[in-house]
C-alpha cells in the first residue's frame, strides 16, 4: 500500500465513523497529506473530494492543469477558467459525487466562497464541520515527518544560538528578529513556521505581541518563540533569557515555569492522558505564588501544522500514542513587567517521550 493509499484509506475510516459521505478540502495541509500536491489558497476556489469508498474528483483552475493531472492522473476533475468561472465546475462535482450524503468540510480553513458555493447543491444540514473528525488523520507521525521535525528543530536551536553568541543588549526586537530568521535560512530552513515572536522588557507578557523597536536593556527579559521549516514541518520553540543579569523576583517566575515545563515532559508517557500532561504543568503553576498569571494551557499538537491536534488541556481525556507529537509551554505573564515561557516539542514513544529540543532550559543571562 502506497503512503497516499494509506493516508486515503485512514480518511476514509474518519468519515464513515463521523457518518459523512464524502470530504472535500481546500489548498492547506490536508489537502497535501492526501494529494501530495501543494497548492496556494487564492482567489480561485479549488477542491479536492474524498468519498468514502475511495473515490477522488476535484474542482481545478485551468492554470493548475499541468501539476494536477501529472500527480493525480486518477483523480474526476473539472477544470474552469477565469473567463467562465467555477460555478459549473463545482456544479459537475456535486453530481460526480453526489448530494444525497453529507458532506464534510474543513470548518477551521474553508472560506465562506467555497462554502456557500457547495451549499448551492446540498442541504445546509447536509454541510458539516468535520475538523473533529479529521483531528485523526495526522495525529500520528511517521518516521519520515520526525525525521523532517528533527531537522527542523536542529536549525531553529542553531540559529538561536547564533542570536545569543552575538549579543541581545542594545538591539532592538526587530532587529533580533531579521538576525534569527537570516539565521534560520543560513542553516537550510526551507521556510519559517511563522514570523518570529521577539518580545522585551513589559511586552513579554503578551504572549503574541507585536515585534517593535523596543531596545534590550540590563535586567529585562527577552522572549523568542519562533520555528524553521523543513519540508513539510514546523518547529515551535520557546526561550526566556536575560540581558545582563535577572532580578530576584523575575527568577522566582522563571524557575517556576521551569518546574512546570520538567513537570509537563514527565507526565508525557503511554498511560496518561493528552489531559494528564496539561495537568502535571498547570498544577505547579496553580500551586505557587504565581497562579494569578497563568494565561493559556499547557501546549498543542505540532507537525504540518504549527497548531493542530492534540490540544494539550486538562480537559482533554484521549490518551497518549506513540506517535504523537506536541508542545509543552507553560507560560508566566505579569503586565508591563515580565513573561516567561518554555516551550519543548516533544514526540511520544513506547515506553516514554523522546523531547525533540535540547536548548538549555535553565536560567540564562546574556550580554
């Protein structure tokens, strides 16, 4: 069985347990996963449909002809045109795979276009969020995605330590920013996983602030939560460092987190639970002076995407699989003073975890 038989085949499993007829996606990591086709979510709507005994169709712009058709030969596809648009396009789907089924979509990437498009031809009850569903598809990893991870990793912790190597005070946010992402492409990162997060002083407690030309001073935090890309993953890292020197008020905060963070990859073990793991953090946070700056939950599943399932929340009861892979970033914030947050990818195994970073957690000052 080929990996996109298989991937297939998975989707399939999915949809019949939710009681779907069929799966229709949009450019994005799904779409990918089960095509092996990376196309860019424009103007001109495109999908890939997945029915549940196996069959595929799409709707195509014309333009994307020659890469669609050389990868998914097999695949009923009708094209359209800018000049005539997809509206019979996407009428001659909905008959290739009918409409008396419901149909799944991606309720946390469909755009509204492509969803009132398909509406014009099944009932509205008969267009379901299917995202819990497909929460299963990607859940666990295979050897050639944390291969990709590792990787990834690897380049991100280089490029970090070349930031440090060359000085975090007098620089500002976006200057540490620019450095780390030409870093990052220096060591082989085929992308990023997202623009780089660099927070000082203050602004460190909000979590997904703005990089702005606030300079690193003596005694301020400095917060970094970037990722390079390889291939098709994403790393997610997390450091809190020092300018000079830390207070003894911000390393309570930071030792803290740190205990939470060693907490959080210990609970990470076939027999506990996703929730099990947000738990063994939060608890030594709740437990401490500091409960009042919690923020946000423990972590979340990371690979294609740099979001995904698991999401890492007492709340959450699956249980822990070889294969899984997520983050595990506790966070302190207190306004207009400090945010601290360590953040590790870590990857289930048999018998434990394998944690995928291995930058230096504990306290750090730097000049």
């Amino acid at each position: 069985m080929s990996v996109l038989t298989d991937r297939r085949t998975r989707a399939q499993t999915l949809m019949a347990e939710a009681g779907l007829g069929a799966l229709a996606f949009v450019p994005g990591p799904n779409f990918a996963y089960l095509t092996d086709v990376h196309l860019h979510l424009m103007e001109r709507p495109t999908l890939f449909a997945l029915t549940r005994d196996g069959g595929t169709a799409a709707v195509m712009p014309a333009l994307e002809r020659l890469k669609w058709s050389s990868a998914m030969p097999q695949a009923e596809t009708f094209y359209w045109d800018d000049a005539d648009g997809p509206a019979a396009a996407i009428a001659d789907l909905a008959a290739a795979i009918g409409t008396d089924h419901p149909l799944g979509v991606e309720g946390l990437r469909m755009r509204a276009a492509e969803f009132l498009a398909l509406g014009r031809h099944w009932r509205a009850d008969s267009l379901r969020d299917a995202d819990a569903a497909l929460a299963g598809l990607r859940l666990l990893k295979t050897a050639d995605e944390i291969a990709e991870l590792r990787r990834a990793i690897a380049i991100s912790e280089a490029a970090l330590g070349e930031i440090y190597d060359g000085g975090i005070g007098g620089r500002s946010e976006r200057e540490i920013a620019a450095r780390l992402r030409a870093a990052m492409l220096a060591q082989g990162a085929t992308g990023f996983a997202f623009d780089p997060i660099v927070l000082t002083g203050g602004e460190a407690a909000n979590p997904h602030g703005d990089v702005g030309d606030r300079v690193v001073a003596p005694g301020q935090p400095l917060l970094i939560d970037f990722g390079a890309s390889y291939g098709d993953m994403h790393a997610d890292i997390t450091r809190t460092v020092f300018c000079d020197h830390a207070t003894d008020a911000h390393a309570a905060i930071y030792e803290t987190v740190q205990t939470a963070n060693a907490a959080g990859r210990e609970a990470t073990r076939p027999g506990h639970s996703v929730g099990d793991v947000d738990a063994a953090a939060s608890d030594v946070l709740l437990a401490s002076p500091f409960a009042d700056l919690i923020l946000h939950k423990t972590g979340h599943g990371l690979g294609r995407e740099v979001h995904e399932a698991p999401q890492v929340m007492r709340s959450n009861t699956a249980p822990l699989e070889p294969g899984m892979v997520f983050t595990i970033e506790p966070g302190l914030y207190r306004q207009g003073d400090i945010g601290v947050r360590i953040e590790d990818n870590v990857v289930v195994t048999e018998d434990g975890h394998d944690c995928l970073t291995s930058f230096p957690r504990g306290l750090q000052s730097y000049a």
